[in-house]
C-alpha cells in the first residue's frame, strides 16, 4: 500500500500507512519500507520529510544501504543542500561501515551539478 500511495504521489496517504503499520504487534518497518517513502520524497519534490524518515530509520536501527544513501542524496541535491548531502554519505558510511557504490557517487556528482559547483565533484 505504501508503494502505491507513494507511486501516485500521496504521500500523507503513505506515511498514514507507515503510521498505521508501526502500531501492529510484530510488525515493523524495514529498510524497503523507509526506501521506497524515500522514492516517494524524492519523485514528490519533500526533502524535510525524506530527512525526517531518514531519521528514523537510524532511530529504529534499521540499517541503510547504497540505495538508500542515493535516494537521500538525490533528495538533498535536488534542494541544493549540498553539505548537507556529503556529510550524511560521509557520517552513514563510517557509522553502517560500509563503502559507497558508484550509484552513490554519481547521485553526488549530480548534486555538486545541481548546485552549480561542479569543481566539489572532482575533489
């Protein structure tokens, strides 16, 4: 359900969902879960709340990924956030000790472009 709401673009109908979900015995979000209300940030143009699910997913120890990391990148370059953006690939890879993909890079890349300051790409 939370895919489709965010698919179409509804995302209060989504994080309701979320909401909702968080609430049943046994049942709790998972790293899909807090990616694909990410995507849905993204395609809807909702950086704060993007950081806010962002945030809770460290809350509730669900680890992220490459993916995740792109998302969240994407969403702070597309709001020109660009300090933003290297400190969390920064900070979330020391903290989850994983190495960034090429994936993630390039969504930095792109948002170096984004923010017009294409020579931070190349150092």
């Amino acid at each position: 359900m939370i895919k489709g709401f965010a698919q179409k673009g509804d995302m209060t109908a989504a994080f309701s969902v979320l909401e909702d979900l968080k609430k049943e015995p046994g049942c709790w979000p998972d790293e899909v879960v807090y990616n694909t209300l990410l995507d849905g940030c993204l395609s809807a143009g909702l950086p704060a709340e993007g950081e806010r699910i962002f945030a809770e997913m460290h809350k509730y120890s669900v680890s992220p990924s490459n993916y995740t990391l792109t998302v969240i990148v994407k969403l702070l370059g597309q709001a020109r956030q660009l300090d933003r953006a290297f400190e969390v690939v920064e900070t979330t890879a020391q903290k989850y000790r994983f190495r960034c993909n090429s994936h993630v890079y390039s969504a930095l890349v792109q948002a170096c472009l984004v923010s017009h300051e294409p020579l931070r790409a190349a150092g």
